[in-house]
C-alpha cells in the first residue's frame, strides 16, 4: 500500500492520507465468502420452512389438489412435505455455499489481475 499525506497547509489542519489498494488475498476473500454464503444459505433453509409453513396453513396445496383433481379427474400433483421441503432447500443451500466460496476467490484474483494493470482503488482517508 502507498501512502502519501497532503501538507496540512493544503489541508487546513486536517491530515488526509491517500490510500491504494493493490491486491487482495483470494485465501482472505474466500474464507469471508464461506461465512457470507452460511449466513445466506441459513437464510435460504428458514425462508423456505416458512413459506412452506404458511402455505400449508392457508391450505394453498390442499386447494391446488382439489382444483386439479376436479378439471382433470386425476390426483393433484402437489404431494409437498415438510421433509422434502427442507431437504431441498438444504441441497440448494449446499450448492450456493460452495458456488459463492469459489466466487469470491474468482472475484480476488480477477481484481489482482485488473489492479496490476490500473494501479488499484484508490481511497482518501481524511481526520476530521
């Protein structure tokens, strides 16, 4: 990182130091990913539950059973559990971890390769 400070005449009293950001370790950016994509896939699973829950409650799959058992003289489709419902979410869950861990280390390298190029962000720091 490169610091320069600006004359506190220019300043008018207030230190300001530029900061830039060159690289950022892909290993550090992929363990946050993991904790972010628990956060989100925990997030995932209880939405799921829920909707589910009050779905069941407001009898929206028994009267989708009905409706289609009527037009087309067969058995309604909708054969949904609470059980299936979790384990499907919790695959989909799964999935997303992994998917988004290896993003976030994808994401570090493409920008260590693009600062390499541009120099990286630069940032402004200022004491008020």
């Amino acid at each position: 990182m490169t610091t320069t400070t600006v004359p506190p005449a220019a300043a008018k009293g207030n230190r300001v130091a530029t900061l830039r950001l060159r690289r950022i370790d892909p290993w550090s950016a992929m363990k946050t990913g993991f904790v972010f994509a628990i956060g989100l896939g925990l997030m995932y699973v209880i939405a799921a539950a829920l909707l589910y829950l009050f779905a069941s409650a407001a009898g929206v799959f028994d009267s989708f059973n009905s409706t289609f058992s009527e037009l087309t003289g067969n058995e309604g489709p909708l054969a949904f559990t609470l059980v299936g419902v979790l384990t499907v979410s919790l695959v989909f869950a799964v999935v997303e971890v992994v998917v988004t861990t290896l993003l976030f280390a994808v994401i570090a390298m493409l920008y260590n390769a693009s600062a390499s190029v541009t120099g990286g962000v630069s940032v402004k720091l200022g004491e008020d």
